[in-house]
C-alpha cells in the first residue's frame, strides 16, 4: 500500500534563500528538523567548494549580493527571530499553510548557497548570531551548521565549532559516498574523500555530530550495492577511529537539482539504506523521502 501524501511536502520543496527584503536571514519549513528552520546564508556570492550535482542552489542567475554585511544579517536574525516567536510568520502567504505541528522554531541553521565555513570570519560571526539567540532567551533553539565538512581542520573553523558547543549546537556533516570514485561523481570536488572523513573525524572525537547523505539515481541508476557497502564501512572506519556520530539522516531529492540526470530514490530504497546503515553499523538512522516518491 502506498504511504499517505503529507501535505507539508509541498512546503518541503521550497526553500527559498529570500525572504522580503532580507538579504542574509530566511525562515523555511524543513522536514528534517520536524520545524522552522531560520537559514543564516554566508555565501550570497554563491560561491562553493563543492559543486554537486543534486544542488539546488540557482549558480545560472548573477547573484545580487556579493559579500557578507555583518550588521545587516544580525538585525535581520534579530527581527526573524521576533517574527516567528510572535506567530507573525504564518500570517505570510508562503506559511499560512503551514500544519500547527511545524510552527515551532527548531532552530538557526548556517546554511545558504555555498560552504558556510568558508567564511572568513567564521567564528566572530557565529559568536555574535548566538548572543542573540541568547537575547531571545531561546536556550532551548539549536543552532545547526549544515557543512560539506572540507574545512574542519582549519583553526578558525574549529574555534567556530565549540561555539556552537557552548550554545546548543548540533553539526550535521555531509558524507554521501564510500569511494572516490562516486564521491568525485556526486560532489565534484578535487578534494579526496579521505579529508572528508578524517575531518568528520576530528570534529566527532569532540562532540557528536550528524551525517547527512544523500542518495540519488544519476541516469535512472541507484547507488550500487558496493557503493553503500563502501558507505558503511567508511562510518565504521569514523567510530572506530573514536568519532561519535548521534545519528545518519539518509534522504533523497526532494527539489530541483542542478543536473536533470538525478532523480529521487523510491521510499523503499531510501528505507532499504536505512535498514543497511543500522544493521552494518549499529547507528541510528532515519529516512526522509522525496517529493516526487510521494513519502
């Protein structure tokens, strides 16, 4: 029997990186914090590190904004944060149809349209987004760093680490491959995957962290079995190497990716890799299916 359509899907497939005049700060409803979630975007410019082929960041469209102006992204966050506390968000047509199980704040998450570590002044900048998350007296409001994990080695990024530490974060690391072979093939990147894995490492030997994978069909063709084997085995290598990972969020595409080649997987092979993660690894994993596979 097919699994019943949720009517937030569609709420799930937008993920605008605007929101009236903000330049910085955007309020989306994310299936994966089960919530709003206010993205902080770092790199307007639209520049990025990776280049994968899922994205779905518009790289075609001349971005408007080209650095970082720290004072306009603080008072927006500022106001974004007053307009969700006070219910006003879902005043807007974009939100009114939110379901009253999503209108909570999850949290603020350093996302955007490229590698928000990247970011010259990293950590001063996170710093100064908890402090008013601090202001808001929300303790209880993650702030989440969605990262493709390429720049944990570096002394400005780990300091921006163990501010999101200090301040009820969480990192969730992106690893979507188990060869370098596929990972060249999806990330496109000149990058190996080994520094990919040894900076999961290092950052998950000094908190837990979560990885999120995405898995696709390129050409109408899933990941082989070898492929996922391969993922396994590189999650083993992290926890054997003393990194601790809280959970794996498997998903699939659930908006317009920058190659018409990828396509979602159907929710029973995004079950199946879950299944496959938890009995090769003992890790706790989830599903998020796509909007196409209707999960």
């Amino acid at each position: 029997m097919d699994k019943p359509v949720d009517p937030a899907l569609a709420l799930f497939g937008r993920h605008p990186r605007s929101f009236e005049e903000n330049r910085f700060v955007y309020p989306v409803v994310s299936r994966r914090s089960g919530g709003v979630s206010i993205g902080v975007n770092l790199n307007p410019d639209k520049i990025c590190n990776f280049d994968c082929i899922y994205c779905q960041v518009d790289r075609v469209r001349e971005s408007q904004v080209r650095f970082v102006g720290q004072e306009q992204l603080l008072t927006e966050l500022d106001q974004m944060l007053t307009l969700v506390a006070s219910g006003e968000l879902f005043e807007h047509p974009r939100f009114r149809d939110t379901p009253q199980r999503l209108r909570r704040l999850n949290d603020i998450a350093f996302s955007g349209d490229g590698e928000p570590t990247t970011y010259t002044d990293f950590d001063t900048l996170v710093e100064a987004c908890a402090a008013i998350k601090r202001q808001h007296g929300l303790h209880d409001v993650k702030m989440v760093l969605i990262t493709n994990a390429s720049m944990f080695h570096k002394p400005v990024v780990e300091r921006g680490l163990s501010i999101f530490d200090a301040n009820g974060g969480e990192i969730w690391a992106k690893l979507e491959a188990g060869t370098d072979e596929y990972f060249h093939l999806v990330d496109r990147t000149s990058m190996p995957l080994k520094r990919i894995v040894d900076n999961i490492t290092l950052a998950a030997k000094k908190r837990p962290v979560v990885i999120q994978s995405l898995f696709m069909r390129i050409e109408d063709v899933p990941p082989s079995p070898a492929e996922l084997s391969a993922f396994c085995d590189r999650l083993n290598e992290i926890t054997a190497r003393g990194g601790k990972i809280r959970l794996v969020q498997i998903y699939t595409v659930a908006r317009k990716p920058a190659e018409a080649t990828v396509t979602p997987l159907a929710d029973a092979e995004v079950d199946a890799i879950v299944e496959l993660v938890r009995s090769r690894t003992g890790l706790t994993a989830e599903a998020f299916y796509g909007a196409a596979a209707g999960g």
